[in-house]
C-alpha cells in the first residue's frame, strides 16, 4: 500500500481521507481502503522521511495534508521502474475453488452461480467507472495543479524526463486508462472462466 500511496502523492498533496477515497474509487482491487491500514502505511512512510506533513483549518476543522519528497519520489522511482510481477497479489479466496470438491455436488452450481453473479456486478460497475471520468478534465486539472506548485512541477519533470507537462500528463493519464481496462478485460476472463466451469459442472 506504500507504494500507491508513494504514487498518489506524485500527483498532488492529499490528505488520509482524501487517499481513502480515492483507493475506494480506483483502487479498491488493489488494496485494502481500511482508514486503519492507510493511517499506518502513511506513518511509516512519515517517519521514513518519505512524505512531509501540514497542518490547515478548513471549516473549523483541523486537516493534516501529506505532500511526497525528493526521498520518497527516489524510492517510488525505482520501485515503478523494475517490472512488474504481475501474479501477485495473492488471492486466498482462490483456496475455495481448489477445495470445492468438498462441497456435496448439489451446492456447487450455486456457489459458482453466485462468483459469476459478483463478477457481473464487478463489470458493471468498472465500465460505469470508465465511462464516467473525464480523462481530459482531469488532465488538465492536474497540470494546473502542477503549474501552481513549483516542487511538484520540478517533481513531475525529473520523474517523466519531459520538459512538456502537458505531454506528462497525457502519458500519465493514458496508463491510468489502460489499469482500468486491465481491470475491466481480466474481471471479463474471471467471467468467461467461471461460465465455462458452470457448463462443465452442468454437463457432468
């Protein structure tokens, strides 16, 4: 969880409620959105002297907002840049179908009913995700954001190599498109999968 929220930090200076929020929103496959889990990485991340924090009252509230350094850019940096393993993580929930020859026969067609029935809803929801954001609004958000903070600007150049923000920001956006649509093909494969076991099951 570090590292994503190592990435998130690279775009802009949020607070713990901001980064549950957008994990929930985008991230949510990836890790866990626990306000427990965020609140540790973000410390440890704190006291390894990766992000900085300030203080702000907004609406008479006191808010503490975490921006990312020139230490935790270099770890986020070599992290992004070695491959990706792609196995992982690892999903226990997988242990169910590898024992689900346990299950008295009559059960199992229900139990797979239902992880097709999960995964149709997951579908749905991802394509409504990707239909809904404005890919150019929010680039052109981010480079204002960037344009108005010299550190981040600075940040965002040394990380893409690019002296044109807005050609950073454009391939920024574009991988982001392409997560979701990993996302979106794989959750299609669970589907596709689980159907052809279901007819498997079925015929036997």
């Amino acid at each position: 969880m570090d590292k994503l929220i190592l990435g998130l930090l690279m775009l802009n200076k949020f607070t713990v409620y901001e980064i549950r929020g957008l994990i929930n929103q985008f991230f949510k496959s990836m890790c866990s959105d626990s306000l427990g889990g965020i609140r540790a990485a973000v410390n440890k991340l704190f006291i390894a002297q990766m992000v900085t924090c300030s203080e702000y009252v907004e609406r008479g509230v006191n808010k503490k907002q975490y921006a990312i350094t020139d230490k935790g850019r270099e770890e986020f940096l070599e992290w992004i840049r070695t491959p990706a393993n792609v196995s992982l993580p690892k999903n226990m929930e997988l242990g169910k179908l590898l024992f689900m020859g346990f299950v008295p026969t009559g059960n199992r067609m229900a139990l797979v009913n239902e992880i097709i029935s999960i995964l149709e809803n997951q579908l749905t929801a991802l394509t409504h995700k990707q239909s809904a954001i404005n890919w150019d609004k929010g680039k052109l958000e981010a480079i204002a954001i960037w344009e108005n903070d010299l550190e981040y600007f600075e940040g965002i150049k040394m990380a893409t190599q690019k002296a044109d923000i807005a050609e950073s920001a454009e391939d920024i956006k574009l991988f982001q498109m392409y997560s979701l649509q990993y996302e979106i093909d794989t959750t299609k494969f669970q589907i596709e999968w689980f159907t052809k076991l279901r007819n498997q099951e079925g015929s036997r």
